[in-house]
C-alpha cells in the first residue's frame, strides 16, 4: 500500500503510468518545464528554423548550426519513431514524412526538410493537445478520483488508507471541500453536496443521515461520516469514468475504416513516390536532381498525398462530441451512437417513470352522495388517515393537503386493513362518526345495501374505471379522490421541438391501460400511443419499429432493458433508472433531464455535418496538391504548408463540438 508518507522508488514511478509531470523526482521548475514538453519542443524548432534561414541569406556555417538543433530537436524523435516502426514492419504517416524530410536533406533542400520536420511536430502537439481537450471530461473525472481516504476508527481516531482497499461497511470522515471517494450514506453530520461533475447539475444538494452520497460528489459545508456501500471498483464515479472510457475507445465504423486505410494508404503512397521518381523523366522529359527534379517533385507528392487531416478527421470530432455530452450529464458508449442516434426517425418514450415522475398528485375530488359535502373536510379526513401509513397514494394525500394547508383532524380507533384501506374514528358536532378511505369495493362493503347500489351506479356514471382513484367515507358520505401521474416538466416542449426541429416522430409505449396512456398523451401532444403492452409486445413493436426506420428508445425500468437494448439507440434515466435499464441503453441521462435529449440529437446531427466538413477539406487538400506537386507548380515548402495547416485546421473544427 503506497500512503502519502510513503516515497516512491523510481521504478515503481516508472511503472505507475502516471504523467511525466508530476514524477517526484522532478524539482517544481522540472515539472513545469515538462508539461506540453512536445508543444515547447516544436515552439524551440521553429525559432531555429526561422534563425536557419535568415542567416541562409549571409552566414552559410550559422544556418547550417540552427539547421542542426532543429533536426535534433525535431529530426531524431520522428528518425527514432520510424525505426520502431519499420522494426515491427508498419508502415504509416509518420514514416512518409520522416523519409520526406530526409530525403529533401540528401536533395540539398535541408531547409524545406527542417520545415517539414517543424510543421509536422508542431501539427503532432497541436493533434495532442486537441485530442487532450476533447477528453477533457475523463482527464478531469480521473483527476477528481480521490487515491486516499480517511477512515474512521471504532475508538473515533482517523487514518488515511487507499481507496482500492477500503471494503463495504468501512466509515469515512469527509471533510468541507473534500471529494467523496467512495459510494455511501451519511451516517453523522450534514451538509450540502455538489453533484456537477457526476450530473452536469451544480446546484447543492442536502445530504443528512441515512442519505445516499455518491462517489465524486463535493462536499462544500461541514464534515460528515458516510458509511461505505460500494467498493471503489464498483463506485457511481469508477462506472462513469469507464463508461466514458468504453465511449472514447468505441469507434465509429468510418474511424475503424479509416484506421486500416492509413496503412495500405501510407504503403500505397511510397510505391507511388518511387515510381514517379523513376518515370517522370521520362514523361516529362525534367532530370532527377535539383529543385525541378523528379526526386523533388515526387517528394512533394508524398508530402500533399499524405493523410494526417484525413485520418485525425473523424476521431477528434467524436472525442470532442463525447467529452462534451459528458459535461451535460450524458454519457455516451461510444461515437457509434451519435452516428446511429443521427440515422433515427422515430423517438419512443416509455409512460411511467420516463415522461412521467411516477409521482401521483391529486386531480380532483369529487362529492358523490351524502349530507357532508365539502370536499376540503373530506381531504382533511382523508389526508389524517393516510399519514399513518407510506404508501404513493398516501404520500399524494398528505402532500396535497400540506400545500392547501388543510386542518388536521384527530383519528380515534384508527385500524389499517392491507391492500383494502384505512379505517377510524373521528369526532364531529359532538358525535362519533366512522371514516375510512380505500379501494371503492372496501368501501362498498362498510355501506348498508341502499348505498352499495347508489355507490355502483355513480361510478359507473362517473367512469373511473382504470383511473387512479380513493374512495374516502364518512359517516354516509362518499368521495372520490381522482390522481395523476405527474408529468416532467418541459416535456411538452421536448415533444414540440423533437418533432418540429429534429423531424422526429415521437411515440408513447406503456403497459398502462390505454385510457390512461392517451390522457397523458394528449396532454404533451404524443398522437401515437401503443398501451397495454407486456415486455415481450415491447420489444417485439422496438424491433419493428429498429428496422422500418430507425428508433430511439427513451426508458427507466428493469422491463424497458429488453426494448433499451434492442433498439437502434437506447436513452435510459441514469438517476431513477434501474442498473438493468442503464447496462441495456447507448445513452444515460444522468441528471434524468429529458429536455437535454433535444440537444442530443442536434450534438449527433452536428457531429456527422462537423466529421463531414473534415474529410472534405482532408480530401480537398490532397485531391488538389498532389497533381500540381508532380507537374512542378507546387513546391516542397508549399505542400508541407498545405498538409500540415489542413491538419491544424480540421483539429481546430472538432474543438468546435466542445461547446456545451
């Protein structure tokens, strides 16, 4: 176990696969000093060169020195790369330009050698650093990952451990502005949390006893003791960093083709620049030396054919995509789904728990029969009954009758009858007079014979058959209490703009009765709806639906996981949703903010039309400057230009998609 007290030897450093600049063998200067050290390598280059060639003009010997440090600085890392490679038989970019570099050295054109070697070092940072920025997300997660902890001794003492061997069960001291390190619950203290990092949400959240705290959160208050529920292995931030990961590491189908073109490519490309080299005198009747020799002209072929914008074009737009959406609160598994995500035309959206809270509420009560007639006294009666108990309807009552500020009235000789209803007692004028609230057939059955058939015929009238309803007695009066399901907010307007911007036909699939799912339907102007659904209808009519043309599944529950996975692309609710569901979709939604599904689809559109722009300018540059390099009318300084400012140029317009 390495604690903080514990130093590093050098080769346990060696082998930690940390970065270089925060070795501790380093002085502070040191590690200064060697971070982006390939950007400030290609930075020193290009100031020689440009001291190489002012002095090219009047000091010959001066030149040729600053030529030196520049193929040092620059020449024997890429020389060294090329070995590596053509020791392990690959052949690539990196070895098309070192052998262009050097090839223009025996030429006698070291200077446009120098530029190229300059140019291509400074466009392999810049690459880096881009690709760096767009992981920015899993950088920031790893960096947020706190290695120790503080446990919590049984005699109350505090020692730090490393995270990876703390077990379930163990107590941690979180102190103010610390990171959670483990998944927990509090245990001792309170104060409030922040969430942004693991939901793209940054406001604070209060956590007190017994409340769940999730590994990556920030406590900003006081300190608290959590209890551990999950080891680091199987922590909420460890699975969204290896999600992030998978994502990052999962290629698009064009990237993977474009991986295995590069190298036929690269090999074609050399083939081709030996064969000009060798046939272009005799067609063009030119020598073979000099600056209008068939050794340069195919040297600035090589150089212009090269495809370094072609082959970084679709991977930094994915990452830049990837690294963005996690930002928000969306986790990808991979730039495989902003392509499919991209492909669909239909959007579906499971009922209960997806575009609803699964949070009833109440919808309105209603005076059936009776002498007592007011109905704010009946959701008092009802609301005192039910404050006994725990239960979604109960938590409905209670809640509503708290916002209305409803009188609480004493309950005598209460009595709960599982899965029927409540009973008690209630005193009224003086008089002791029976109340209860439950199923409508429970109720039925407290009712003398006259009333049970007054009863049935007003639900009938009223028809409430497949609502939510509960029906409330006292003394001979009935009510009934209507409920709905509460509804997302913003989801009528992700409805309107799904549909409107993103020209997508958005669908409803439930097991809920029909009735039910329409009225919701209706509600956020879904006009397609498939109720009554049993898990396998689901996935029979996802799979349908997958192949007709394209379908984004949007789900929260253990029985969407079938239809999740099946889909062309499945969203699932990262915060309520179940782990089955989660495992099962392309996409979670952290922060189960539905309305960021919109920007999705947009993020995805943008990504295919920013990849698209990328290879055009890739292929343009290629398709435009090879020929002219052959016939002469592009020189060997002008084609590394064109390569290298294409490269710098399509990695410049990834970063765009890292707009939030």
């Amino acid at each position: 176990m390495k604690n903080n007290f514990e130093p590093y030897t050098f080769d346990e450093f060696f082998a930690s696969g940390l970065q270089e600049s925060t070795s501790p063998f380093l002085t502070e200067e040191s590690k200064t000093w060697s971070k982006n050290l390939g950007l400030k390598s290609a930075m020193a280059s290009v100031i020689f060169l440009a001291i190489a060639f002012i002095f090219s003009f009047s000091i010959q010997p001066l030149s040729f020195l600053f030529l030196t440090f520049v193929y040092f600085l620059a020449g024997i890392p890429a020389l060294i790369k090329t070995f590596k490679d053509f020791r392990s038989f690959e052949i690539n970019i990196d070895v098309l330009m070192t052998l262009a570099a050097f090839m223009a050295v025996l030429i006698g054109n070291a200077l446009e050698g120098a530029l190229l070697l300059v140019l291509f070092e400074l466009s392999g940072a810049m690459e880096e650093s881009v690709t760096f920025k767009a992981r920015g997300a899993l950088h920031k997660l790893n960096e947020l990952a706190p290695t120790m902890a503080w446990v919590v001794d049984n005699d109350g003492s505090a020692y730090q451990r490393s995270v990876k061997e703390i077990p379930v069960g163990a107590k941690l001291l979180i102190k103010a502005n610390e990171i959670v390190p483990l998944d927990g619950f509090v245990v001792e203290g309170i104060s409030s949390v922040n969430l942004v990092h693991l939901t793209g949400e940054s406001a604070p959240v209060t956590k007190k006893p017994q409340d769940e705290v999730p590994a990556g959160a920030k406590n900003l208050e006081s300190a608290i003791t959590i209890q551990v529920t999950r080891i680091s292995a199987d922590s909420t931030l460890n699975k969204i960093i290896q999600l992030i990961t998978h994502a990052q590491e999962a290629k698009p189908k064009l990237q993977r083709w474009l991986d295995k073109f590069g190298k036929a490519y690269a090999s074609t490309v050399i083939v081709l620049t030996i064969i000009f080299t060798v046939v272009l005198p005799w067609i063009l009747s030119i020598g073979f030396w000099g600056d209008e020799g068939s050794l340069y002209r195919a040297l600035a072929f090589m150089i212009a054919a090269s495809p370094c914008a072609l082959i970084i074009a679709t991977p930094t737009a994915y990452l830049s995509s990837i690294s963005s959406c996690a930002k928000n609160g969306i986790l990808l598994k991979g730039g495989v789904t902003l392509d499919a995500l991209a492909s669909c035309k239909t959007i579906a959206f499971d009922k209960t728990g997806t575009l609803t809270t699964g949070e009833l509420s109440i919808s309105d009560t209603s005076h059936l029969f009776g002498d007592i007639q007011d109905t704010n006294f009946a959701l008092s009666v009802a609301a005192s009954l039910e404050r006994h108990v725990i239960h979604p309807i109960s938590a409905a009552i209670t809640g509503y009758a708290q916002q209305k500020q409803l009188k609480q009235i004493e309950i005598l000789d209460f009595e709960s009858k599982a899965g029927f209803g409540l009973t008690g007692n209630i005193i009224l004028n003086n008089q002791k007079l029976p109340v209860a609230i439950g199923l409508s057939s429970f109720i039925r059955s407290m009712l003398p014979d006259d009333l049970k058939t007054l009863l049935d015929s007003k639900m009938k009238e009223l028809n409430l058959e497949n609502q939510v309803i509960a029906t409330c007695l006292i003394d001979r009066s009935v009510y009934v209490i209507r409920m709905k399901d509460t509804i997302r907010s913003k989801t009528k307007e992700l409805i309107s703009l799904i549909g409107k911007e993103r020209q997508l036909t958005p669908v409803m699939l439930t097991g809920d009765h029909k009735l039910s799912a329409q009225s919701v339907a209706k509600m956020i102007g879904i006009n397609q709806v498939f109720a009554d659904l049993r898990p396998e209808d689901k996935l029979n009519l996802v799979a349908s639906l997958s192949e007709k043309e394209g379908l984004a599944m949007v789900g929260d529950g253990i029985n969407d996981a079938p239809a999740l996975a099946r889909a062309t692309i499945g969203i699932s609710l990262g915060k309520i949703g179940s782990a089955t569901a989660v495992d099962a979709s392309d996409v979670v939604l952290l922060n189960d903010d539905l309305f960021l599904i919109n920007w999705l689809i947009g993020k995805s559109h943008k990504t295919l039309k920013i990849v698209k722009q990328n290879l055009f300018l890739a292929l343009s540059v290629i398709v435009l400057a090879t020929t002219p390099a052959l016939l002469g009318y592009i020189p060997l300084w002008l084609a590394v230009i064109l390569h290298e400012g294409g490269t710098v140029i399509v990695g410049i317009n990834s970063l765009r998609l890292l707009k939030k």
